[in-house]
C-alpha cells in the first residue's frame, strides 16, 4: 500500500467524474520510470532512444525528450508524422522499408524530418538507392541485424550484411549503422538470463559493426535494446544507442519478466462494476476485451493474470483478484483459486476499480486518448494516435 | 477459386494504392451475408436487430437497415450517439447499465432517440426508477437473461426475476421485455450442438417471459441470439426478436463454428511482404498484432489458423499459410507444418496480400476507417467508432 501515497487522495476522487472504461496514466510512476531508465543509459555511456510504439502520445514522448532522449523511434510512418509535428526530428523508423512506402518517407524528410530508415535485404536496399537517386534523397540507412532469431534482421556473421550494406553506400544512400532488436528476451525471468540475452544482443550487433567497418564501411551507430535487455545489460561497450518502449508504462507481462514491481506500473483501465454472478463468485465490470486488448501475454509466464490485475481505485492491487474472462465490453472479475462467497459486498454494483495490463501497447491501443493523473494537476486528457 | 469472380479484377487493381496495413471490406460479401440473415429472419417470423459492435460503422449499418432490419443493438453508450446522430432511433444498449452512466442515457432519450437500457440486478433497477422518478423519464427497461452461464443476466428460473420485474415496473420504468445471449454457442461446431444451444436460448428466454406475464407483468419483447444460433435455430417460436453482430463480416472463428464458408468471409487486413527469413521459412508482413489484434480466438478450435489466414490480393486464400506469429507491426507468414524453403519466391519483397482474420470484431476496432471495395464503385473510406 506505500507507493499509492504518492498520489494524494483528492486525485482519486477526481477519477469519480470520467466515463468508464477509461485508461488512467499515474504520471508519477511514469516519470519515475522515464527516470530510472534515462538515468541507467547516461551511467552506461550511451544515447537514449524511446520507441513511442507504446504511448503513441506526443505528451508521453515530450516527458522522454526532456529527461534526455536523443530522438524517438517509431513503428509506423503515421507515428513519424505525427510527432515530427510536434517538433521532434531526429526520428528512427525500425519497420524494414520497402519501395511502396518510400514517397511517404521523401516526403518526411522534405519537410525538415531526420529520419531513419532500416533494411534487411538487398531487394529493398536496392529500391532505397534507386528511389534516392530518382529523386535527388539522400536517405539515412540502419541495417536491421538479427541477434537472437526472433523475428527480421541479418545475422551478425551472414555474408548478406555486406552485400546489402554495400548496396546502400555504393548505391549513394548513407549507411548510417546497425540496429537490433532482441525481443525474445520478453520470454526470460531471471536476472542471469536477462543479462545473457542483453550481452548477446550487444555483443551480435557489436560483431556486425566491425564486419561493416573492417571492410572500410562506415557504421557510425551501433543501436540495440528492448526494455529487458536496457534493464539487464551489465555494459554496453561499442554500442552508441539504446531504444526501449514499454519501459515507460511497465505492464504485468515486464512483472513477470522481473524488470519491474506492481507498484510501477503506470497504465491502468479505470472500470465499474456493472453486475455479479453470486454462485460463481464473479462481479462483472464494464472493462472487456475491447478496454484490456486481447493480449494474453501472461499467460504462459510464471503468474497468469487472466485479462489484468485488479486493483482499487488508488492503484492498490486487490490481491488474488483478476480478469479471468472478458468480452467485447464485459470482463469477468473472479478471484485466483476457490470462488469468492462475497464478491457483491466485496465490489457493489457502481465500484470503481482500476485493473493492470498485461501488455501496455496492446491495452493503450483500445483508447482514443489517455487521462493522465497526477496530484499537482487536474486530470489532463492526452490524446493518442490511431491507426496508420 | 470460384468466389473472387465477384470482384473483378480492375476493383483489385485499386487495392494497389493504398497504404498497407488497411481494412478491407468486400461489399459484395457483406450484402450477401446481410441478405442471408435477413431472410432467414424474415423466413422465422421475427424481427432482427443487428450488433454494431461488430462493425461500429454507420455506413454498414445503414446496410443492414436498408435490408430490413428493425434498431440496432449497441456495446457503448457512444454507440448509441453516434448511430442516433447517423439517424437511428431505435437503439437497444445490451450492456447492463449502472447509475453512473444515467445521465448520458437520459440526454439520449431527451435528444429523441428510443433509447432502451438492460438490467439483471435489483440494485441497478432501483436506480434506473428513482433517477426516471427524479427526472421525469420514464425509461424502457429489459432484464437480461441468462440462458448459458457464460456472462451476465438472471437464470429463466430465478425468484430474483420476478423482483428485478417489479422494481421496474412498480418504480414507473417502462418493462420492455426480456433479452439474452447464447455467447457459449462460439464454443460448439456441430450442427445438433448449435441447434440444441440455441432451443436452449429460445426455450429459456420464453421462459422467463412466460413467467413475467404469468405474474401478470408485462412482457411485449422477447429478444435473443448470436449469430451461431441466429443461423442455427429450427423454430423461435416465442421470440420476437433477434440480434447478432458478426455474421455481417463473419470470420475464422464462425467459419471453425461451421456457420460460414471462408468465401463468406467480407472483412480482411491488406498487408506488404517487408521481409523474409529464408532458413525459417518465413516471409515478414506489414500486418502485426496492431492491424491483427491479439485475437486467437481459433487457437481451442478445430483449426488453428494463428493469427490470420493469408490470401492473395484478389481475395482467395493460399491454403496452408497463415500468420504464425505476430509483433506490434510484424506478422510473420509461414506455411502449417514444414517451412516452405521457396518462401522468397512465393512471396517476394512487395507482395500485396490480404489476412483472414480470427475475430472481425477485434481486427475492425484496430482501425479508424474501412476501405470498402466494391466492384461498381472506387474504393469508399468508411470511418469507424473508436473509444467510448
């Protein structure tokens, strides 16, 4: 129950006044993990790049930039734009570009935006050096470098990583360096397994550095990371950058990965009881799958949380409580294990409660916007981007 | 192969143009899947009022109505402005209602629409009388029946029905009728099973009714369905009406229920190959658990198709492959069983595609606007409700 005192009482009650479902920012917690995270990559020597995949909220993003971030990273070219807008510039695009989406990047970069683009293959490389050439761009090139089989990207030792960087630099594009990505280390728990995986994830990306430079290609950045492996990494020699998202929000899924504690975790969906169904020991609130996302990523961790944690309207999680079902616009509220005789005294038709993610990217995605709670302010609406 | 020809090929053209991942809707499927339940519900007697939750989109639900149907049921409050502003007026909100949400119900009905509101507990019917008494409203009120444990609402059997009844009625709400929805019929994929789940839907829903007016209450609406028991039931005899939402596009899992062919199937995701991971088998999509959802919702059913079942441009699916994984804005495509070592020639940098998905309910809501193609027409943008 400590860490819910850092917001004062009057600011839950002002959460009294909102629709339900409604995703509740506790912007204290936030600013702590921005901090936490900021403060980690300056002792370790190196820039900080936010992945704004997970707020998609210029607001979110302005409190990065002005804790240190040097740029943002961005999932969709939508993203790019609109925070481009909103004033930041030096912007990294980590989706492998490909021929059809490279006026939407011109077009970027025409307007003043720095921004960087990622391949993994010669085909695209190719379509990037030739669209440039087409059209008077110099475009910014990352090769995307695969340290741990996840997902996109060229293996550090592959001979490919030349072929395509030579494609881009003799192709008149800057090969602007290499970036990783070792998401996989959302499947780990424990403390020497996380620091295993982030060391592979430098060391792989670090590797291909070299190749680029001692075949006399430049590499200038050397750009790795994933909320884990930032949290994990007991160094980060030769790497120049580091990006991270869900950092900013933590969810039950990094819980359960062990890089953070309930207490914070940022993101919440504020919900109402809306009915009960008192022989199955179930309350049901107004919070479904439509409020929490489908992402059942707890699952197959080491404590499944059903579709959230659930938790008082303060913050406070309500032990062994959970979303243990949910529809479009129902969840079912039921306790881990036997049932509970008293779930109508225990949250009456009207009570408020506020129930924890599982994956705060996901659960973001269902809202228009954010209300960000923080005691010295009234509620702020934070507006969020929607779609591509 | 036959279905695709409804579309000619000029109309397939036009999806070259747009930016990927985006909705497609098939306007033809979709016109013939409204016609089918249409008639069906023509054919049994009764009244249909489609779900919007499905589509949250004004311009299919006017299709809908134009086909026959009698209101609309809403899952939000904002539903229920939005489709009354688009001209609705007959609006059921099947969602319980709580004293909290009121107010919003109130300026709905004041504004003119015929708004009627749902409960299953004596402490909500309490409310919805007093705050009418209060305000001088006289609300139409449904109680909610349950006929399969799967969510909310009274047993047919209850005492507890006969009390919420004479809270409405004595506290001077209108009592409208009653109402329930067979949601574990989505768990069957048998014919008998699905016939017998919706007799259970039908038999308990009269049920209930029969003993309101037994109790010399009154009952004028007897309301049921999902759309396996829509397109299941042999008789509704006691039924006045129905609902259902997602036989309007269907999907993967309706289609694992056995109540639609995949050519039925009106609502895809268009993505770009970005990718590849040749030695894996893999190609790499531009469409991600964003564009997807984290729905997998085929993953208990008689086939699993992972997060999608991927179809060439024109609509007709390359059988075997589907979306094994997916990240925020990475699908990663490969082929059931063994990895497909031409994958880069099957699918080459570019391909534009199209993705079945699990739950239309869920992909829709991942976008703001429907692309609607239709062969007599350019591709239309039709917005979709986002939020609550």
């Amino acid at each position: 129950m400590s860490s819910i005192h850092q917001v004062p009482p009057r600011s839950w009650q002002t959460l009294q006044s909102l629709e339900t479902p409604a995703a509740i920012i506790d912007v204290p917690r936030m600013r702590r993990n921005i901090q936490r995270m900021q403060s980690r990559m300056d002792n370790l020597g190196v820039r900080f790049r936010p992945h704004v995949k997970t707020s998609k909220c210029v607001d979110v993003a302005r409190a990065q930039m002005q804790a240190g971030a040097s740029g943002i990273t961005v999932s969709t070219l939508k993203e790019a734009a609109c925070f481009f807008e909103a004033g930041v510039t030096d912007i990294l695009y980590a989706v492998a570009m490909v021929e059809r989406k490279l006026p939407a990047a011109l077009a970027l970069r025409r307007r003043g935006c720095d921004l960087k683009i990622v391949t993994d293959c010669v085909t695209s490389a190719r379509a990037i050096a030739a669209f440039g050439a087409q059209f008077g761009e110099t475009f910014e090139v990352w090769i995307e470098v695969d340290t741990d089989g996840h997902r996109s990207g060229i293996r550090p030792d592959a001979p490919a990583l030349l072929e395509v960087a030579r494609v881009i630099h003799d192709g008149g594009a800057t090969l602007g360096g290499v970036m990783t990505h070792a998401g996989s280390s959302y499947d780990f728990d424990t403390p020497d397994a996380l620091a295993a995986i982030a060391e592979q994830e430098r060391a792989g990306c670090v590797l291909a550095a070299t190749r680029l430079r001692d075949a006399g290609l430049p590499c200038p950045v050397v750009s790795v990371g994933s909320t884990p492996t930032a949290l994990a990494a007991v160094h980060l020699d030769g790497v120049t950058e580091v990006r991270a998202g869900v950092y900013v929000f933590f969810d039950l899924v990094m819980h359960n990965v062990g890089v953070c504690t309930t207490d914070d975790l940022a993101l919440s969906v504020l919900t109402t009881v809306i009915g009960h169904q008192p022989d199955k020991g179930w309350a049901i609130v107004d919070a479904g799958w439509m409020a929490m996302s489908r992402d059942r990523g707890t699952q197959k961790q080491k404590h499944d949380f059903g579709y959230g944690q659930v938790c008082r309207i303060d913050g406070s999680p309500v032990a062994g409580y959970r979303l243990e079902g949910a529809n479009q616009e129902h969840g079912i509220l039921a306790r881990e294990g036997d049932p509970d005789d008293n779930i109508v005294g225990r949250f009456p038709i009207g009570t408020l409660l506020r129930v924890m993610p599982n994956h705060a990217c996901a659960t973001g995605a269902q809202f228009p916007e954010y209300h960000a709670l923080d005691p010295e302010r009234d509620i702020a609406v934070w507006p969020r981007l929607h779609g591509w």
